[in-house]
C-alpha cells in the first residue's frame, strides 16, 4: 500500500494513502507552488506510518479528568487529534473523532509561504484553508451524502443545500462534517453537521459532538453496536445510528434544538466560530449572525473554484 498522486487538473490533485483520501489546490507563483507541493509530498508520506504505530492509544476514550498537558501520544497529527478533542473529554470520545482534520491541518502549514495566495486540503469533506489577505474561497455544503453526486451533476448549478464564502479576514481555517450518513459512525441522527472553526482539527471534533447531539428516543430509529458493523472500530460497543424514519415535524426540530445546546455551548467557549445542522429537510444554525447569507439554501454554483463540505470536492 504505497501513497499515490494524480493531478485532477491545472489547479487539483488528488493523494492517497489507504484511508485518507485527499483533494489538494494552491494558487501562487508557480516556483513557490512546486516548492510547497513538493515539502508536503515528503510529509504526507509519513502521516499514515505514524498513526498506525500510535492506533492503539488513538482509540483509547479521553479521561474525563486529563489534563491538556497529559497528551499521551508522540506524533505531530496524534496529538492534533487527542488536543482537538480534549476540549470534548466529559463525554465518550476518542481522538479518532479528529483524524481527518488534523491530518489536513498537518499538510497546509506545507503552504504557509511567501509566494502562496490560498491554498486548500479537502481530506473527505473536512477541509484545512491557507488565505492570505485579499483572497477567499466559496464553500459548498451537502446535507445529505447519499444525493451528492446526482446534486453534482446537474446541469443548472442549484445542487448545493448551502455555501458560504470563507476570505482571509474571518477566524476560519477549518470546516468539517459528521452525521449518521456520512462514512463515520454517529451516534446521533442527524443527516449532516457542518462545523466552522479556526483549524480542521477542531471542526471535526466538534461536528461529531454537534450530530452525537441531534439526537432523540423513538422506536423507528435503527441503531446497532458499532463492534458489529466495522471489526476495528473505536467505538467499541457504542450503538450507532444506521437507520432514521421519517420524522414528525415537532420530533426533527426537538433533536436539532439538542445539538443547537450543545453547539452554543462550544460557541460560548470559543472552541467552534459557527455551525450548521441539517435533519430531514430541516437546518438550524448557531453563531451565524446572517444565516440567510451563509447559509442560503439552493444558490451556490459548484464550480472548480470551491471545495465542498460533506464528503465531495468540486
């Protein structure tokens, strides 16, 4: 299992390395571009061997009482993933939870360098932003993955459920997702949570404490032990949500308010600077002072210009 690179187009690049699956695209002066390119190849190699000589300890829960100078773990990224979930440590969580945002924020310090206008790591759908002023990205959103790439094909560019334009002057370099259909597991049922935050890391964490939180009784919903459906997975014996009926509508918005608590509560800590919850055709926001700015439903184009949340780059 060796990585792999192949150039999508002019400005993307797509990495592999078993499981992470990444899409790449800087702008700048082309010296600086290769120069950058090249640093994060050499790193991106190593990340994968790293882990897995940590994966032990990676799927240990967080103590409740760990202080975060007790950072068990060695490696540059494991401990990006067990700090972006400390803040998180009075629940069960693993630093699992935040492998794919602190694997991109570890790759886009490659890009922090003179000559680099913007750059982005699209690590399935958490995405790490490098902006220097005067430069922006415009960030598409899907609520529900598995209408995604029919929504992407469409010809009159309305696919996207929301978008928001990230520029250099917002305290945001991390956008994340999570929710019971995505390719994690969740122990809540919301369709989709995507997290704004100051890096990768700490959007992933939280997106997947925000769609723990969506969450509700009801008989309809189907869950099972996470131990049966993935041999190897962190969540042990935790029951993970793989079915959600449809809801009535005074049940969908009582399990979108439980996540907007728990949301405001990470807002008020500063652990997270916005969130948007998706459940059955039903969104609510938190720490977004113009929702209907950033978040307007069925507007945005999906072009080669935004790398979407939710699991798909365009």
């Amino acid at each position: 299992m060796n990585p792999t690179r192949t150039r999508i187009d002019a400005t993307r690049w797509h990495w592999q390395h078993g499981p992470i699956d990444l899409i790449l695209s800087a702008d700048g002066e082309p010296a600086a571009l290769e120069s950058a390119y090249a640093s994060c190849w050499a790193r991106f190699v190593d990340v994968l061997p790293e882990l897995v000589g940590e994966l032990k300890r990676l799927r240990q829960p967080l103590r409740a009482d760990a202080s975060v100078h007790e950072c068990p773990l060695e490696g540059a990224v494991a401990r990006r993933m067990w700090c972006a979930c400390h803040p998180h440590r009075a629940r069960f969580l693993t630093p699992m939870a935040a492998v794919a945002g602190s694997v991109a924020d570890e790759l886009i310090s490659a890009f922090a360098r003179e000559g680099i206008t913007r750059a982005y790591i699209n690590n399935g759908g958490d995405i790490a932003f490098h902006l220097t002023e005067g430069h922006q990205y415009r960030v598409g959103v899907f609520a529900d993955l598995s209408q995604s790439l029919a929504k992407l094909q469409r010809a009159d560019g309305l696919g996207l459920d929301a978008n928001l334009t990230l520029d250099a002057g917002m305290p945001i370099r991390g956008i994340a997702t999570s929710g019971w259909r995505g390719r994690s597991f969740s122990l809540g049922i919301a369709d989709s949570v995507t997290v704004l935050a100051h890096d990768a890391a700490s959007a992933d964490a939280a997106a997947t404490m925000i769609a723990n939180a969506v969450n509700l009784d009801h008989a309809g919903i189907v869950r099972m032990p996470a131990s049966s459906l993935k041999d190897d997975t962190d969540l042990g014996d935790q029951l993970v949500t793989v079915d959600v009926p449809s809801l009535p509508q005074p049940l969908a918005d009582f399990a979108l308010a439980r996540g907007v608590e728990t949301a405001q509560r990470l807002l008020e800590r500063g652990v997270i600077a916005g969130a948007a919850l998706f459940l059955q055709g039903r969104v609510r926001t938190a720490g977004m002072h113009r929702p209907d700015a950033l978040l307007a439903t069925h507007r945005a184009h999906p072009t080669t210009e935004a790398p979407c949340s939710k699991y798909a780059a365009c």
